[in-house]
C-alpha cells in the first residue's frame, strides 16, 4: 500500500540538516500529547491491579471497563445507552484504521468522505479500503467547518466529521450535527464523528453527535457513530483506552471483526480507565490549565481562544519557511499545516499544540512571536 509519510516524520525530513540555535532550550508544540501528570487514582487503580498481566484479556472487555464508558457518557452528554451500544477499544486510532476496513470490505468502489485537513490515519483508513476520497475542505472562507454538498454525499458510503477538529480548533454546532444525521439517514452512509477533543472545551459544554441524533429524532443511532479517547481528557494516552459508540446493529457485526484483530487491552488497563471514564472533577482541573494556556496565547500573540481542544491553528503566511526559521533561530518545533492537509488546504497554518504549563507555553509562543516579527520587519 502506498501511504503517505507522517507529518511527524516529514517534519523530522524537513528539519534534519538544520542546527538549532543552543541559546534557546529546545521545545516543541507538535504532537497533541498532554504533558500534565496522569491523576494519582488513575494510577493507583492500574498498580492496584498489576497482578492481573497473567491474563488473556477479553475482546469486549471487562463489564467494568464498559460500565466507567457509560457512566461517562451520562455523566458528560446525558446519554443513556446501553452495553449493545458500545465497544471498548485499545485506543481511538486503531478504530478509525480497521472499522472504515470492516464497514467497507463487501461496498464495490467505496467512498470516504472526510475533512481536509485531517488526521492522516483518515487517509490511511480509506487506502487500506481502496477507497474513493471526497474531502470536506476546512478553511478561512468556510470559518473551517466542513460545507455539504448533497450530489457528492449522495455517493458516499462512509463520513468521518472531526469535531471539535483536529488541527483547526473548530466546533461544529448542534444545528449542524443534526443537519448531517439527517443526510446520513437520507442517502443512506454511515456518519461517525471522532470526539476526542470534546471534553476539553473552554467555556460551554459541546454536545455529542450521539445528543444530535436524538434531537434529530434519531434516538436509536442508525447510520449514526462516535468514537471518543481517554487520552486528552484525562492526560493518559498511554491508557490507550477509547471507545465506539451509537448504531447497535453495526457494532454487533464490528464485535466479531475485532475478535480477530487482536487489540484487547490488558487488564490492568482497563482497571485504570475504568475509574478515569468514570470521573469527571479531574478532566475539569485539566480543562482549567489549557483555558490558562490560550489566556497565554491572547497576551502573548493575540489569538483568541477556539471553543475547544488544546490547538492553535496559527496563520503565518508561508509555513514551510516559518517552521525551519523557528526551529534554526529559536530551537521549538511546530508543525507546518501543510503537512496536515491535500490540495493546498492547511497551506499559510502551523498547528500548535499547548500542552505544557502557563510558564513553558508562555516562553514557547514568546519565541513564536520574535519569530513573526522577525518575518513582518
């Protein structure tokens, strides 16, 4: 299979005969990995069970595992789904990987439709499917959300929405999710929403596309999904714990895929999760250090702050330039829009990600701006 270099391996081809200047200590602002210390009871639920590496986890995973991700999900979206409804899974990305595989093995010419920019396990799902691509293209002009065009969608078999998105930062509204499960029921695709950012919102709670569904009369989720990650919200990404959620008739036959994948979790994983699903006072203290991080970002740059996730979607003009001359002058790396984009979408943007402390972010988007001085001078 032919599948495209990672931004992350791209930016490391970009950057790998340049020296950075010593004056500064090296930072980086590209990989959305949160750098707060996972909460001690998380912790202590994963030692406290450590004895229980001596077994075969199950494929479904343990009832508690299940029970900490419906507890979330009333907890956080007043959802009240049952365990037909839900699949744990090791994480969110091999789930965008092997479902778009599973849904669309027996579909003759499938098509993927998904927003451009993307997360590149996007592209690589619909590769490994053989799939037709139709990007939902996400810039300044559409305010990045992602516009409908009904003869294109009326093609397609699968839709991925990105809300709030990965990089831009940009929410969708209820209105909007409603609109797109109402074409998912017309023309007959299935629509999941990767929701992985949408308990680190600012101010307001955002819905889930499951809570659209409902409001679109749509109570039982047909057509409809959603995966979510404990990875962002509680600072565990190597948890790797996730979930999909919503159409139970799909998840039925998903089940009996995943059982030969192999990506059950260990149990003492999914002891730890478990408890994390389940609490929601520690994603708050959380959400309050990124808030404090984009107040950072107002003082220091000027930005206002996105309704959600710990990303800044940065206009810089061009971005290739402006991240080798940040790296070389100023010793931090970002990582150029482009890298995150087709057919020219992302070009002008770096993606920053703010996931240190006020202090260290502060003296990152400080060298951000002598750098953007430097270039308007």
């Amino acid at each position: 299979m032919n599948f495209e270099t990672y931004p992350f391996e791209k930016l490391n081809n970009l950057l790998e005969n340049i020296t950075p200047n010593e004056v500064f200590s090296p930072l980086s602002l590209t990989i959305g990995e949160p750098q707060f210390d996972t909460p001690e009871f998380i912790q202590h639920a994963f030692s406290e069970h450590s004895e229980l590496l001596n077994k075969y986890p199950k494929t479904a995973g343990e009832d508690l595992l299940s029970e900490g991700m419906l507890q979330y999900l009333k907890n956080r979206f007043d959802l009240e789904l049952n365990k037909d409804q839900i699949i744990p899974s090791f994480g969110t990305r091999e789930v965008l990987f092997n479902f778009p595989q599973f849904l669309l093995h027996d579909v003759e010419n499938p098509v993927m439709v998904f927003p451009n920019p993307f997360y590149q396990i996007y592209e690589g799902a619909a590769k490994a499917s053989r799939a037709e691509v139709i990007y939902l293209n996400l810039n300044e002009e559409n305010n990045f959300q992602p516009l409908i065009d009904e003869e294109q969608l009326a093609k397609a078999d699968f839709v991925i929405l990105n809300s709030p998105n990965n990089p831009t930062s940009s929410v969708m509204s209820m209105e909007d999710m409603k609109q797109w499960v109402t074409l998912a029921l017309k023309h007959d695709f299935v629509l999941l929403n990767d929701e992985c950012y949408a308990d680190l919102y600012l101010n307001d709670p955002i819905p889930s596309l499951l809570n659209a569904s409902i409001e679109a009369g749509n109570g039982s989720f047909k057509n409809v999904l959603v995966i979510n990650s404990i990875s962002k919200r509680s600072s565990a990404p190597g948890l790797r714990s996730g979930f999909i959620a919503g159409d139970a008739a799909i998840l039925k036959e998903y089940m009996v895929y995943r059982t030969y994948i192999g990506c059950a979790s260990p149990l003492p994983l999914q002891y730890a999760a478990a408890v994390a699903w389940a609490d929601q006072d520690h994603v708050d203290l959380f959400r309050e250090k990124y808030k404090k991080n984009f107040e950072v970002a107002k003082e220091v740059l000027g930005v206002d702050a996105p309704e959600a996730t710990f990303y800044i979607w940065l206009k810089v003009g061009d971005e290739i330039a402006f991240t080798t001359k940040l790296y070389e002058e100023y010793n931090l790396k970002v990582i150029p829009g482009s890298f995150l984009g087709r057919e020219g979408e992302g070009k002008g943007y770096v993606r920053l990600a703010l996931v240190y402390e006020a202090e260290k972010t502060k003296e990152a988007l400080e060298r951000i701006k002598m750098c953007m001085g430097e270039i308007n001078e």
